[in-house]
C-alpha cells in the first residue's frame, strides 16, 4: 500500500499576498508536517487561459516559489515541482481524453461561467475545455488522496473522482478483487454459479459475446443480488485488472478571512492586496491610508468598528486585551484611527519579518531555488512514471 498523499497546484501569478498566506500557504505549511505533500507550479494551466502571452509565466513561476518557500514551505519535507518538468501528465492527460465523455467536460461549471467573466478572451481552445483533465491527470498520476482547494476547485475534484472511477471501471478493479467476486460467485446458487463460471471461461478464453449476456442474465435471475456484488461480477466476467487510479476526496480550504485594504476580500483584481514579501515603508503607507468607519470624521466622532475593514484586520492580527483596547476607544471616541492602526501594522510586519528573511537567502541565491525545483521535479516523474506504466499496461500500450 501506498502513504495517504497530499497534492495541490497553483497557476504562477507572480506575487502572492497576504490572503494566499491566511488562506492557503499557512495550510500548506501544517499539511506538510501530517502527510507526504506534493505542491506544484502549475504552468501548463496558466496557458489555457494565457496562451496568447507567455511571456510572464517564468518570472511569476520563481515569485511565486520563492513565496512558498518564504511562507515556511520546507523542500525538505515536501515535494516543490514545476509541472511542465514532468511531462507525464501530458501523457496521461492525452490517454485520459480518450475516454472522457465530452458532456462531463461542457457541463463543469467553471468552464462556461470562465468563458463569460473573460469574454475579452477566445476560450473557446480545446486546451480550455481540457483544463478539468488537466488537473485529474495532475491528481490522478500521484495517486493522491488528499487534495486541500478552495471552494471553486471543488467540482474539478468531484470530476476527477468520477473518472477515476469510470477508469477503474473500464480497465481496473478493487484491492482484494479476486476474492470478493468469488464469495459473490457463490450467491448466485451452486447451479448458477457454476454456469456463471462456465459463461465467464468461455468468454475469456475464446471472446464469445454471447457468453457475456448469457452471464448476465444469470445476474438477473437473483433479484437478492446486493448492487455492489452485481458490479464486481460484471467487472469479473470481463476479466479487467487491478485498480490503477486512486479517487481523491477533496480538502475543502478554508476561505482566507484576511480582509483587503478596502475591506472587500484580498484579491490582485480588486487592487487591495499586500504582498507577502510587501516593502516595510510601503505597508506602512497602506495601512495609513485604509479608509475607516465614514462616521468618524473627526477625531472627536465616535465610531463603530463593524463598520470599519481596519478593524477586521484586528480580527486577524490582535489579541483580546488589544481588541478591547479598539472597541472601547473607537466608540468612545477615546483614540484615534492612526492610533488604531498601529497595532495592525506592527502585526503584519512581525508576520512578514521571518518571511522577509527566508525569501532573501534565495534572492541572493536564485540557483538555490532551481535546484530545489530540479530535484522535486525529478521526484515527482518517477513517481509519476510508476503510474504511468500501470495506465499504459491496461491501456495496451506496454508492448516493444
Ligand atoms: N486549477 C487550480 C487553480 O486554478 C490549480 C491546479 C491545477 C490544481 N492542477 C491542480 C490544484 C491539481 C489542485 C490539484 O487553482
Ligand atoms: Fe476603525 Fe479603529 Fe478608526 Fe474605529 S478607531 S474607525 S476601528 S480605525
């Protein structure tokens, strides 16, 4: 058996904020420690989207590593790896296609919401339309058990596991297979049973067709027949292999509650981010200039911090003697909103320090981060190529 394993990608936008960090890094650094976990640059993805300008996946691919590895991201304990070094995925992506029905495509709902939110855009590619395969073959090729994404990645997760499914069911079966259909074998009644072996023989060793419906009829004849023994034996009297591809449940991320300066969540879109590695002076600046509770016009007013985006950054940040110290003080009109917003700004800085410090050690030294990248990589593939070969060999493929 293989070790539960953890798998999750990101398309290279370049810098990550401090929403990325609150929301996905601080639970890749605690997964990191509980199971094997693999985290990939997930370039080929940024081209289905960006196809016609590539020019900035690179530089956004080593930001965004060095990010990671600020965050706290060990390559000691987990696996960094750009996916565009580990060509496998193309290849089980292609053999994958083969048998992915086009509805299951169409009907993900990223793909037709996607097209209308970036309607300046032609998505109508068949790399676009891939994009959910692309990700199963991403999962599938770990045997990945775990996959921690956010909200919107769930329904790619749900289709993943569907076609794992439809896989095993073509070309595969369970752990214990064997076993399982011959105890159920005996519950069709020694006299069906012995033809349903007679009918399985004939069809394996000679291909006869008919031998497979006269084996399913017996089926038909015992209505006791529980669902699940009924799909071992058919898989059975077909004569398929063992279980290649791993169903993945999903690990729901938790959304980030990391406000952006506007209050509105943190996105790059919405123009309200801090970076992760964001200049002193700069957040300094930003944190100044957060507007505040529009009832406080002057330092006299009184204020209510539900009403005010830097208060949910107390949320974050601050402990409890601080958050009264904010509550009573704005509502009293007891201090002021600079005031207010330095424990705020001591806060991000002090969470921004170490990560400062560890992203300087590969800025100074960019090799440092392509060897790690290097070395994922190569790990990666040969895990990657241990699939492969069982996907080829049910595939037919594995002759010379
Ligand atoms: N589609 C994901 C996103 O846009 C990135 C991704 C690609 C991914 N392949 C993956 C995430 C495999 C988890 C597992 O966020
Ligand atoms: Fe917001 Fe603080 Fe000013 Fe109150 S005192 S309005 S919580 S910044």
């Amino acid at each position: 058996m293989y070790a539960e394993r953890v798998l999750s990608g990101m398309r290279p936008t370049g810098s990550l904020h401090l929403g990325h960090y609150h929301g996905v890094l601080k639970n890749w650094v605690k997964l990191q420690h509980e199971y094997p976990c693999l985290f990939f640059v997930a370039d080929w993805h940024a081209l289905t989207t960006s196809y016609d300008d590539p020019r900035g996946i690179e530089k956004a691919a080593w930001e965004m590593v060095i990010d990671w590895l600020a965050a706290g991201v060990d390559p000691t304990k987990a696996t960094l790896f750009v996916q565009s070094q580990v060509i496998e995925h193309a290849e089980l992506h292609l053999l994958l296609s083969m048998m992915t029905p086009l509805g299951w495509l169409e009907r993900v709902p990223t793909y037709k919401d996607q097209q209308q939110k970036l309607s300046t855009k032609d998505l109508s590619t068949y790399g676009f339309l891939g994009y959910p395969l692309l990700m199963s073959s991403d999962i599938l090729i770990y045997r990945a058990d775990k996959v921690p994404v956010g909200e919107d990645q769930v329904p790619h997760v749900e289709f993943t596991r569907e076609l794992a499914r439809r896989f095993n069911h073509m070309y595969g079966r369970e752990p214990g297979f064997e076993d399982k259909a011959k105890e159920a074998v005996k519950k069709l009644g020694s006299k069906n049973a012995r033809s349903f072996e007679h009918f399985r023989k004939r069809f394996q060793q000679e291909g006869d067709a008919g031998a497979i419906e006269r084996a399913k009829a017996l089926l038909d004849e015992t209505p006791s027949l529980l669902l699940e023994d009924r799909e071992r034996l058919l898989g059975y009297v077909e004569g398929t292999g063992k279980m290649i591809l791993v169903e993945p449940g999903a690990l729901l991320t938790e959304a980030s509650k990391m406000p952006g300066l506007d209050g509105q969540k943190m996105s790059k879109s919405y123009n309200n981010t801090i970076t992760l590695r964001e200049d002193e002076a700069s957040v300094v600046q930003k944190i100044r200039r957060m507007p505040t509770d529009p009832a406080r016009v002057k330092r006299t007013d009184p204020g209510n911090p539900e009403k005010c985006p830097v208060w949910q950054l107390h949320e974050v940040y601050s402990d409890e003697p601080c958050k009264a110290w904010v509550q009573q003080g704005c509502r009293s009109a007891g201090i002021g909103c600079l005031e207010c917003k330095q424990p705020v700004i001591d806060g991000i800085l002090r969470e921004q320090a170490p990560m400062r410090e560890r992203a300087q050690t590969y800025l100074d030294n960019p090799g440092l981060v392509k060897d790690i990248i290097a070395d994922g990589s190569a790990k990666a593939r040969t895990l990657a190529q241990e699939t492969m070969r069982d996907v080829r060999e049910v595939m037919g493929l594995s002759y010379r």
